[in-house]
C-alpha cells in the first residue's frame, strides 16, 4: 500500500447478516459521513451500511468455542 493511500482510507469491519461472514471495507475518508452499499464477497448479498455508526462500534471478534 502507498503512502498516499494510507491517508485517504479507512478499514471498517461490517457483518453481513445473511453469510454470518465479517467484511473488512476499505472506505475512502469522503465516504465516512453518509450511507454507502457493500456488496458480501462470500453471498453477494447487498448490505447498506451507516458509516458513522459503523466506524464508532469497536470490532470484536467472535469468541470460539471451549
């Protein structure tokens, strides 16, 4: 990755409730205050996402089984 990229994008995690499959979105910091549309890599399903709440939740990953 290039130095000018790091400085314009934004990696924000989404969760897609169809797949259950956690999506690492790179989102251009002009894109962080409105709604954008990711598309799953794993269903294809369409998912409309709220940047703003979506870059304040912390990511969490899923516990596993013990």
């Amino acid at each position: 990755m290039s130095m000018d990229m790091m400085g314009t994008e934004r990696v924000c995690y989404v969760h897609c409730n169809f797949c259950n499959t956690i999506l690492a979105v790179n989102v251009p910091y002009s894109s962080m205050l409105t709604i954008v549309t990711v598309r799953c890599g794993h269903c294809a399903n369409l998912l409309s996402v709220n940047m703003v709440a979506a870059s304040l939740q912390p990511f969490s990953p899923p516990q596993l089984p013990q």
